[in-house]
C-alpha cells in the first residue's frame, strides 16, 4: 500500500459500471477517511443511487477498485461487505414493521453478544428504550428512522451509507436525521451520504462530490463547495 492511500478508510478508484453493457457510471474516484461525513451531490439520475449500489456489491457489473481498510473488497458478495464493515440503510423497507423494535435490533447477521451490544447502541436512541416491545409498524417516521439507524450500527459497521436518508421524512424530521447522521463519526462511524438536499449535507460534511452523468465533476471540501457561486447555481437549489 502506497502512503498515499493511508488514512483513507475506503476508497473507490475508477470505478464504472451499470445494469447492462452500458456504463451508468464512468470511472469514479471517491476516498472516505476514518471519521468523516462525505455527502454526494448531484441532479436526478446522475448516477448516485448506481454508485452506491457499486460500491455495496448490488450493481450487476461494475470494473474499478474499492478498498476499505486497505483491503480490497471489489470481489465480495454484499454479505461479505457487509461483514467487513459497510453498513447500508436504504431508503424505504429499512425495519421489518411486523417484529417489535427489540425483535429489529435481535435479528441482525453476524452480531457477538447481541443484548449486550443492542443495549450499547440503545444509550443514543432513548425514544426507542420506550418502544422496545412494540411492532414497528407503530413507530412514528423519526422513530422508524432511528431504528434503522440503531439496525445498522449494531454490527459496528466502519462506515454507514446512505442513499438520500431525509427523502421520505416530514420536513419536521429532516433536522432530526441529519443530528443523527451528525454523531455517527463519534460512535466510529464514518459516513456515505447521498442527498437532494445536498446544502444541508455539505454543512455536516467535511468533503463533497458532485456527480453529473455518471462522472464526478467536482470534488473538495464542503466548506469551499458551499462557498463556491457556480456550484451552488448549478446544483446546490434551493434546499
Ligand atoms: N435498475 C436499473 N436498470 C437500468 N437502468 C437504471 C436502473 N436504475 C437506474 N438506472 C439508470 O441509471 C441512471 C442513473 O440512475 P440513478 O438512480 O443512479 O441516479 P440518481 O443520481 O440516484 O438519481 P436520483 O437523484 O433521481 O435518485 C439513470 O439513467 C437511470 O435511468
Ligand atoms: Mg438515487
């Protein structure tokens, strides 16, 4: 391993692909250090959902190289990824609403000590120590969020993608999401994050990609792409 590469905890090098012969995604590079929020930006069918399913291992042909941790994981199953620390919460269909919210943290592969560890990941998600014994499906849409959240990070994943977390919510709860991806690097987490509302990312992240038909055209710390006039015409809106 090059020194340059130190201190990336996953890195993704020209990385291209798609769902059939055609390239979705053209030769995306993409680097996550330990303890940072990195947001991907970009207009609708850029080609970020495509990405994310690449670099999960869900993306029917993908060529390039993804590392994380130094070890390169482009040839693994997403099971396999997912026991080497990448953590996914998708969109919709993230809790099973028919267990409890205790029987939702209990079930999740690969977890040593299950009760010991859903009782450390509990202490950041006090709301749901009150519904720990009710079905899902009766939990209000911040609290659905947060149990997908506290699934995920019960096999104390490296990393957490997510791919667009506020799209479904109330405009009240986006606030409250965006807190929760906020203490992530305090738990060891680092995070992936898609998102439309990319200027309320960009303000939790420390670095930004903006992706554009399948190619990164812009990249660099948040703070400066926030700051950067035609980036926001282009593509930041009005979020
Ligand atoms: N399952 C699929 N099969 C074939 N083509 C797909 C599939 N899913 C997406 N695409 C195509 O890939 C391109 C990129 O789509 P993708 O969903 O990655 O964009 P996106 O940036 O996530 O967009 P959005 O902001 O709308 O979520 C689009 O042209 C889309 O039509
Ligand atoms: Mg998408």
């Amino acid at each position: 391993m090059s020194s340059l590469q130190q201190g990336n905890l996953l890195e993704l090098k020209q990385l291209r692909g798609g769902y059939s012969e055609v390239d979705i995604i053209h030769g995306i590079d993409l680097r996550v250090k330990a303890g940072e929020i990195v947001t991907i930006a970009g207009t609708n069918g850029a080609g970020k959902s495509t990405l994310v399913k690449a670099l999960l291992g869900l993306l029917p042909r993908v060529h390039g190289e993804i590392t994380l941790d130094g070890k390169a994981i482009t040839k693994l199953s997403a099971e396999d990824r997912f026991d080497a620390g990448l953590a996914y919460v998708p969109q919709v269909a993230n809790v099973f609403p028919s267990l409890t919210v205790k029987e939702n943290l209990l079930v999740v592969r690969g977890v040593r000590k299950l009760r010991q560890r859903m009782d450390e990941v509990l202490v950041d998600f006090p709301a749901l120590v009150e519904r720990l014994s009710q079905h899902a499906s009766n939990l209000s849409g911040g609290e659905r969020q947060q149990l997908a959240f506290a699934r995920a990070l019960m096999p104390s994943p490296r990393i957490m993608v997510l791919d667009e977390p506020t799209a479904a919510l109330a405009p009240s709860l986006v606030g409250k999401v965006f807190e929760m991806v906020q203490k992530l690097p305090s738990q060891g987490v680092a995070v992936l994050m898609v998102e439309q509302r990319a200027r309320q990312a960009l303000q939790i992240s420390q670095h930004g990609y903006i992706l554009d038909q399948g190619r990164s055209v812009l990249d660099g710390n948040a703070q400066e792409l926030l700051n950067d006039e035609r980036m926001a015409q282009l593509y930041l809106g009005n979020h």
